[in-house]
C-alpha cells in the first residue's frame, strides 16, 4: 500500500515508491494548505448539511465524513480536460473542480436530479444505481481515443478520465464489463474505488474475497492500493496514472483504502451493524488530523488554520441561508427535457395538467 | 422522378447505416460480430470495408457494457449505433437502457442529449430457440424518454435507420427478423413520412386492423382475403410504437368503427392494451364492437415446432375480423 503520510503526521516514501514521492515535492506550500483548506472546507459543509436534513430542509444527506483524503487528494490530481464520472459520494472532487456545492443540496432536497452542466465542469451527473457510471466513463474514454486526444505529448489537447467508485459497487457486473472493455480497448482511464469498508451495512469481508486493487488484473488491467486517508498517496498516485492514462498507457485501477465514519445515508443507523470500537480506530487515522499535524511541523501556523476554521463557519452560514431560500421548481418541471425532440403525448399531458392546475386554483 | 430500387429490408437497413455514416463522421456502429462478419443477419455486411474499424466494431459479448458505453460516447458527441445481437439478449442491457439512457436527457435538465440507437432483430417465425424469437417492445414503450420504432418494409427500412439516428433522442429501432428478407422498392430520393407516423396501407370500410413490424405482412394478408370474400378492411402499419400515432388511427376507427390490433406479443399489458384504451377514450361514440386484439398468448414463446400455431396469421386474424363484424 502506498503510504506516504502516516497516520502521526510523518512523511516519508516507501523504497520503490520514488516517482510518487517526487510529486510530492513539485507541490508548493499554497497548494499544500489548499489540500488542506479543502478537506475541512468539505467536511464542515458535510456536517451542515447532516443538519440541514435533520431540520427536514433535505430528504436525504449522503455523509463523506472521513473519506476527504481520497477525494481531495485525488481531485486535484485530475488534469483541467479530464473529466470525472463520480457515484454519489464525491462531494469533495466536485468541489476541487468548481461544482457548485449548492447543487449538490438542490439535488438532495428534491429540487431537480443533477442540474449542474456536466460538459462544462466535467464532473459529471451523480449516478444513484450503482456502477452505472462506470460504463459512461468508459465509453467517454474509448471516444476521447477515437478523437485522438490521447499520446499527442500536447498537454493542451490530451484527456483521460477517471471513474470513481465504492467497495459496494465493485460487485455489480457493469464493473466487471467495464474493466473489460477499458482493457481491449486500451482506454485512457482510471478506475478509482474507495473501499470505505462498509457496503450499507455489508462489510467489504462479505463483498470480494480478493483486494479489490487485484480486481482489474484478470481483465489486463492493472492496480495497486493506496492509503485513502492519506491526501498526498492519493492525489500523487492519481496524478502518476491519470499522466499515463492520458500519455497513451491505457487503464489501471486505484485502491484507497479509506472508512466511511458516519452512516452510509442519513437514513441509515450503523450502530445495528459495526462496533463504535471499530469507528474510534478509524477516527484516529483521520486524514485532516494528520495533514495538520504534517502542516504544522512545516511551519504552518495558527493563523492559517483559524482561517481556515472561520472560512467553514461562514461558509456553513451561507448554505444554510441559501437552502432556505431554495424555491420549489416550477410545474413544467415534471415534462421539461423527457425529450430533446417534440413529443406530442408529453405536450398533451402538460397541457392538460396546467388546465387541471389552473380549474383547481390555489392549493395554498 | 425519384430514383427506385428493388431490395430486402435488411439490405436496406444496411444502406440506410451505410447513408447515414457517410453523412455524419460522428456515427458508429458496434455491437457482437457486426463488423468481419457483417452481424449474426449480415445487416451491417460491407461497412468495416466501407468506415474502416473506428467507425464500426465488434465489442466484448456484453450487453450492458455495449448500452453503457454507448451512453458514454453520446455524452462525448458521438451517434452511436449499437446492435444487440437478438431481442432475448437484450434484458442485460435492461438497467443501461431504462436508468440510464432514458432520463439522462431528464436528469441532466437538457445538458445532455442521447442520440443512441439500438438495433434489435426481433419477433419469431424463423424455427429459433429459446430466446431468439421475442417481441420486448412493451417493457421499452413503458419506459419514458425511449423513442421506439418498427419498419415493416424495405422503404421504412431504409429512412427510418436514418432518421432514427438523426434523432436526438435514444431510439429503439426494433427490426422484423423474419421479414429480413422480404423485398420491396425503396426510394433512394425521398423520406415517406416522419419517424413517428404511422401509415394507411390499405384503404377499408368496414373494420380497421392495426398492425406493426413483422404483423403487417399477415394483416395486409388477411386484408387480400377479405376482399375476396367480399369484407372490406382497411390495415394500419403503425410504424412508431412510442409515441404513437394516436391522431391516424382515431380517424380510421371513427371512419370504420371496428378495430382489430395485432402482434406476436403477449397481449397482456401491451401495446394493443394501450391502443384498445384510447380507442376507447377517443372514439366511444363511433364504435359498432369492443375493440379486438390478436397477438402471442400470455406464456413464454413455445419451442419452434410450436411456434406457426402460437404466431397470428391471416386466418387468426380474420377469425377476429369476423367476431368484430358479428356485433
């Protein structure tokens, strides 16, 4: 497993890890502490947002407490024309690429489905039916192939993709198929799963009998597992292989190795299912505890890390006054974009809907 | 004058692939065994030759993987044309498509369009087995955001590949396998009608009979037979099972006022489920008999030497006329 920061804050690289330790040291200090300025960023809007579903202003909150290493990390590893096909956990990857976090709470909330622009962000749309994703962001990669766009040595023009997962979806055979068709077609990509251990309440001991890091090697594609807690292996193991992804070497597949510390919903209860024992060993490998702890023996100071602090409360402020203020979508809603093309039982049915609303007047 | 040639429906899918690549670079096709061998039904025979292997490929045997990665590169601004090999082995793909391919135009509130078709041969009649003589079309019909289609003559066949894949839409193009061979005159100038209307066959009086894909041949059948028994019957080819083209078939029933629908389906919860109902919505004043359906029974399709027994053909069919022209 590639370690690169322990869990008491020590940095140090494994022998034979060399080229991801040199990653590492290309990275300056303000991109250091925007690791760091994202990770509690996400993790306090995370707790927000936990309470804004507990006070009803959301129907559901999907927690990542725990898991920011892995994203963070691996989020800004991701190249400005890559694109990103997330499951439904990834808040923090959507944050290091300019997701609005709000869309995130409209989604939640029932306000719309997606509803961020997925070309323009290249993030794309929140996949709820597992694994499913992982076949458009093959297929998108097998297209960036055709294009061209990949082993031009033109950093301007060549992509890769890379398609996030969790240990749960792993067993759905659209995984399977897609390691399967990413290898004969030798697509730019990689295949990032974070093993959070807890598939709802199935443990990861119940879902593969092998590491899931092997998962790829009988389809041809290759892996190796990553300390997911762990914001320097993650983005500097993503980097190297999205950069060979992208260089023309085809797919390989990450392994962090991470934990989900809260419940997998808000409408989960973990207590029915893992022992608090089990959450305090995980807390105490925290990726934002130890990339202070890492910070700070740089010579990284308080004033950095209150403002850090004071920037999540804000920013905790801000999403609370703008979820209030969400408005319902309007009716339309219901019919708009089924079809791209006219569709004369749709325009039928909205039209007799609006007459139906209007004889009826206000329900208020 | 337009320009006219003689030609099966599958030859005339393969030119209407054929056109359609040649008019936009951004067209695929692939699916299992379409390009050295040209498809299990040689429909894509001669485009390897023609687009080279960007442009048409075979894929691992694996439905959701060709549906999934379909969607990926439509989101990436391709038109892909994907071919599943037959209408058994479609429900792999069955999440991909009804997930996925149908409401991301939906979830993405218009950000992407899903300009995919999918090729089915479907529909039996050709001594198979198991799962390779099945009429899925109801589960897709159910599902919003699919457009489905069914040519039932070299002609449609020919446009409607095309106009299907110009489609920005996800489109099922569902294909009569057991008229592949069947011949006909296309027209190479002129498309007949738009993707999703359906067409009056044959002009009649006294009993409308709705028929679509592999079913129209028996009804314009059956149509030939009743003339000469002295009934008149006019046949409908609804060509578009989704959505379909209520505003001809209402004119016909109300000018007739008896309808007889038909396919090889099972007829529970189907197509001609929701054909009798808006028939019934829409014309209950003009109606001399209930609405008749003729269609598969509502078992699995039987081992093929049971299979000219369990499809409709014209007597089936005339048997229901007759019912209907008893009232």
């Amino acid at each position: 497993m590639l370690q690169l920061l322990a869990p008491d804050g020590t940095y140090g690289v494994p022998k034979g890890y060399e080229k991801y330790g040199k990653l590492i040291e290309d990275l300056d200090e303000d991109t250091l502490k925007t690791f760091y300025r994202d990770m509690a960023r996400i993790r306090r809007f995370d707790i927000e947002a936990i309470a804004l579903q507990r006070q009803g202003q959301l129907g559901l909150w999907v927690p990542a407490i725990g898991q920011e290493g892995a994203q963070i990390g691996s989020g800004y590893a991701v190249g400005k024309n890559d694109h990103m096909f997330p499951s439904y956990r990834e808040h923090g990857v959507a944050l290091t690429h300019g997701v609005e976090l709000m869309s995130i709470l409209k989604m939640m909330r029932g306000v719309n489905h997606g509803g961020w622009n997925p070309e323009e962000t290249r993030f794309h749309l929140y996949a709820i039916v597992l694994a499913t994703q992982v076949l458009h962001a093959v297929g998108y990669a097998m297209g960036v192939k055709l294009d061209g766009k990949v082993g031009t040595g033109n950093p301007e023009e060549d992509l890769a993709v890379i398609s996030y997962m969790g240990d749960g979806a792993t067993a759905e055979g659209d995984v399977s198929e897609s390691l399967l068709f990413a290898a004969v077609n030798e697509s730019p990509i990689v295949f990032f799963i974070q093993n959070n251990q807890w598939a709802i309440s199935a443990h990861i001991d119940s879902q593969t009998k092998a590491p899931l890091y092997t998962r790829g090697e009988g389809f041809g594609v290759p892996g190796m597992r990553i300390d997911g807690n762990d914001v320097l292996a993650c983005y500097a193991a993503t980097k190297l292989h999205m950069d060979q992804a992208r260089a023309g070497q085809g797919p390989f597949l990450l392994e962090a190795l991470t934990y989900r510390i809260g419940a997998h919903t808000t409408s989960d209860d973990p207590s029915k299912y893992r022992e608090d024992a089990e959450v305090e060993q995980w807390k105490a490998k925290d990726p934002i505890v130890r990339f202070e702890t890492f910070l700070r023996r740089q010579g990284v100071g308080d004033d950095f890390f209150d403002e850090v602090t004071a920037a999540g409360d804000q920013l905790a402020k801000e999403i609370r006054e703008q979820t209030f203020a969400l408005q319902n979508p309007p009716m339309e809603n219901i019919f708009n974009h089924v079809y791209s093309d006219q569709h004369p039982e749709i325009d039928k049915q909205r039209a007799w809907l609006e007459a139906y609303e209007a004889q009826m007047g206000d329900h208020e | 004058m337009s320009n006219y040639k003689e030609m099966p429906i599958a030859k005339a899918l393969n030119a209407g692939l054929s056109q359609a690549m040649s008019a936009n670079d951004k067209v695929l096709m692939f699916g299992e065994d379409v390009a050295e061998l040209g498809g299990v039904f040689r429909v894509t025979e001669g485009l390897l030759d023609e687009f080279g292997e960007k442009r048409i490929f075979n894929t691992p045997i694996a439905e959701s993987g060709i549906v999934g990665t379909a969607i990926g590169l439509a989101m990436r601004g391709y038109r892909p044309v994907v071919e599943i090999q037959f209408d058994g082995f479609v429900f792999p793909a069955f999440n991909q498509i009804t997930t996925q391919l149908a409401r991301l135009t939906y979830r993405s509130e218009g950000f992407l369009e899903m300009p995919v078709v999918i090729r089915i041969p479907y529909g039996g009649g050709i001594g198979a087995v198991e799962h390779h003589s099945e009429s899925p079309e109801a589960y897709f019909a159910h599902t919003p955001g699919l457009r489905i289609v069914t040519p039932s003559n070299p002609n449609d066949a020919y446009w409607m590949m095309q106009q299907a894949i110009e489609c920005p839409d996800p489109v099922i193009m569902l294909e009569p396998k057991r008229r592949y061979w069947q011949k006909g005159p296309v027209n190479l100038d002129t498309p007949p009608l738009p993707l999703h209307s359906a067409r009056l066959m044959r002009e009649g009086t006294q009993v409308t009979l709705i028929a679509y894909g592999p079913m129209v041949t028996a009804a314009l059948q059956a149509a030939e037979i009743g003339a000469e028994e002295g009934v008149s019957i006019e046949v409908i080819d609804i060509r578009s099972l989704s959505p379909i083209d209520y505003p001809t078939i209402i004119a016909s029933v109300k000018k007739t006022s008896r309808a007889v629908i038909v396919h090889e389906a099972p007829t529970n919860v189907s197509i001609s489920s929701e054909i009798a109902a808006r028939i019934s919505n829409e014309a209950f004043y003009n109606l001399e008999a209930p609405v008749i359906r003729v269609g598969g029974f509502d078992t699995p399709y039987p081992p093929a030497k049971l299979e000219e027994i369990y499809l409709p053909d014209a007597d089936r069919i005339l048997e229901a006329v007759d019912r209907s022209l008893a009232y």
